[in-house]
C-alpha cells in the first residue's frame, strides 16, 4: 500500500522576515487563499485518502497544522521532540507505517514546495509506487531549465523501464550544489535532472539502508519501535531523540545507496526557497511586478512587493527594478531579487547579534 509522509518540521529562515519561528514558511499564504501546507495535502487526493497521509513535525508546529487539514486523522501527526534534521524524521515515519503495514511503501515529501501540475504529478508518485514495491528505492528528478547551483543533481544512468508513460532510469550518482560552469555541462549534456527530495521505498528498505550506513541510529529507531504502542512510547522517544545523528537523507542514505531508480519529471515545480522564487511562480503585472498589498509604483519593474502591515498601509516606489521588499508590523526588507538566497544569512547574523525577538 502507497501512504504519503509529508516532512513539515523546517522553519524556512530564506523567506524571513515572513516566517518566523511561530510561523514557518508551510503555514504561511504565500500562493493564493491556501498555505503551503494545505497546497502539500491538497494536491495528493485522489491518489492517496487522508487516512493515508501523514505528517513529521514538532508538536508546536502540529499546533499550527492540525486546524488547517481536518480531514486528516490526528493520530497521523507523527511528533519529533525536536528537529534532527530529514534522515531520523523519514525514519521515525517509516516505524510508523511498518507497524500499521509491514508492505507499506512510503513516499517522502516536503510541506513547502509548489507544483503546478498536481495531475502529472501524482501520476509519477503512482509510477514510482509500482517500481519501489519491487524493491529499489525511486525519486522523481526534476528536468532543469537553468545552471541552477542552489540544488543537488542526479545523473541518469541507463533507461530501465517505462510505467504509466514515465520513463525510468538507473541513477548514476549525486552531485550536491555544483558551481555555475558544472551546473552548465550539466544542462547542457540532458543527463542530469535536479534532486527534488521526493523519495519512493519500501519502509523496509529504507530501514535496512539504515542499518547498512546509519547503524547507530537505526539502533536507536528499533528501541524506538520496540516501545510504540506501549504507555513508554514517549518515554523512549524522548530518551532516544537528543542523541540520533542530525544528518539529511541525501547525505545520510541518498549518495551512498545502491538500486536507486530515477524518473524525470516536467511538473512545475519550484522549492520556494527565497523571495525571488515566490515572485517567479506568482502572476506579475504589465511591468513584472508582483504585489501583496497596496503598492503605487513609478518606473518600477521586475520587483517583488509585499506588504503585511495594518490595512492602510501604502507602499510607493520610484526607479527601482529586481527588488524584494517585504513590510512587516516589526521588520522591513529590502534586497535585490539577486540576493534573496542571502536572507538566511541575515537571519544567522540577527541570531548571532541576540535579536531573537525577530527571528
């Protein structure tokens, strides 16, 4: 049986000062009425029923959560005590689904990015079901229509099969966030296809991966998987949580795993990983500006304009191109469009300065 894990546990530093720790970026309207978080639900029905999604997350962020999605049962909040980063959180989901279903084959998604095509997408996460029931682990790879140098690649190794249309391919290896000139050869070769973070395995397989390369917090999973069900599930849980290995799947099981099968995909996609990313996805006026808000503009072109301040509030800019200005009740930003994946440093140095009430 196919069952959807959503990993909703990050907070989103790159679209600060938006999202807060309070409010991460899955819980922020960023597209349209909905937030990313409903957007991450929405878009996987019919293919998977509520009662087969769930959700990795902090119970302050499930808080949040909970009241966006009734339809989801509560017991499918899967709750970290803390964040220990993507490798233990697929794993504390994988005990979960083997205890409910011994054959459960787990796809892995991400609470935050933005899809426009939700029919050819669930199309492929149904393709790549089928091939990870027999055995090999599969992740969509997304076709790249730039040099991007912000995400991982994943070369394409030789064609294996064709399911539902899609073709499959072994994967040839990852390479993490290459320089522009590599990210170039890359594009320009068509054998390389973004890493997107969607996974398709077995729960069993991706347990017996950790076994092989994370054993310590394999160890730590069983104990944790041992105690489910009992009144010293959370106990244990506690206990064990502080000391499992913070490590991203990627770096953990991704670069070193065998029998990985690859399926590119044309889907729309986008990471929402900075404010120049959100203004690409959204519809721009005559002079490519994107505005939230109130906003009189003057010989302004290619910016991003977001106002959340009381109603009332009105934003006036003259001369200005490729900007992100974001107004909030305590923080305004103001960056070129350039310079957006910038702000996570930003907030690291607001960090560093003490200026926790902002973060």
């Amino acid at each position: 049986m196919l069952y959807a894990v959503i990993m909703a546990g990050g907070v989103g530093t790159r679209l600060w000062p938006l999202s807060r720790k309070n409010r991460p970026k899955q819980a922020l309207r960023l597209i349209g009425e909905r937030t990313m978080f409903q957007h991450a639900v929405d878009r996987l029905a019919p293919l998977f029923p509520p009662e087969r999604i769930f959700v990795v997350t902090s119970d302050l962020m499930a808080d949040l959560l909970r009241p966006q999605t009734p339809e989801l049962p509560a017991d499918n909040f899967i709750l970290e005590p803390m964040g220990r980063d993507s490798a233990p959180a697929a794993g504390l989901a994988a005990i979960h689904l083997l205890r409910r279903d011994p054959d459960a084959v787990m796809v892995m998604l991400t609470a935050d990015h933005y899809i426009v095509d939700t029919g050819q997408f669930r199309a492929a996460l149904d393709a790549a079901g089928q091939v990870a029931t027999a055995g090999p682990i599969v992740t969509l790879g997304i076709r790249p229509n730039y040099p991007a140098t912000g995400f991982g690649y994943i070369r394409l190794g030789e064609a294996q099969t064709i399911v539902n249309g899609f073709r499959v391919y072994a994967s040839a290896g990852f390479t993490e966030k290459p320089d522009v000139a590599t990210a170039l050869s890359f594009l320009e070769s068509r054998r390389y296809v973004w890493n997107s973070g969607m996974f398709i395995w077995r729960a069993d397989r991706l347990l017996a991966e950790y076994a092989a390369q994370l054993p310590e917090l394999h160890a730590a999973l069983a104990r944790i998987a041992a105690a489910l069900g009992t009144p010293a599930a959370g106990q244990v849980l506690a206990a064990e949580w502080p000391n499992v290995t913070r490590i991203s799947i990627d770096y953990g099981i991704m670069e070193h795993a065998q029998d990985v099968s690859v399926i590119p995909v044309e889907i729309g996609w986008s990471d929402i990983g900075s404010w120049a990313a959100v203004h690409d996805v959204l519809p721009r006026d005559e002079n490519g500006n994107v505005t939230v808000g109130e906003l009189v503009a003057l010989d302004t072109h290619g910016c991003y304009v977001r106002s959340e301040r009381s109603e009332g509030r009105l934003v006036a800019t003259i001369g200005l191109k490729d900007l992100v200005i974001v107004d909030t009740p305590d923080v305004l930003l103001v960056c070129p469009k350039e310079r957006a994946q910038d702000v996570r440093e930003l907030v690291n140095l607001l960090a560093a300065r003490g200026k926790l009430e902002r973060l």
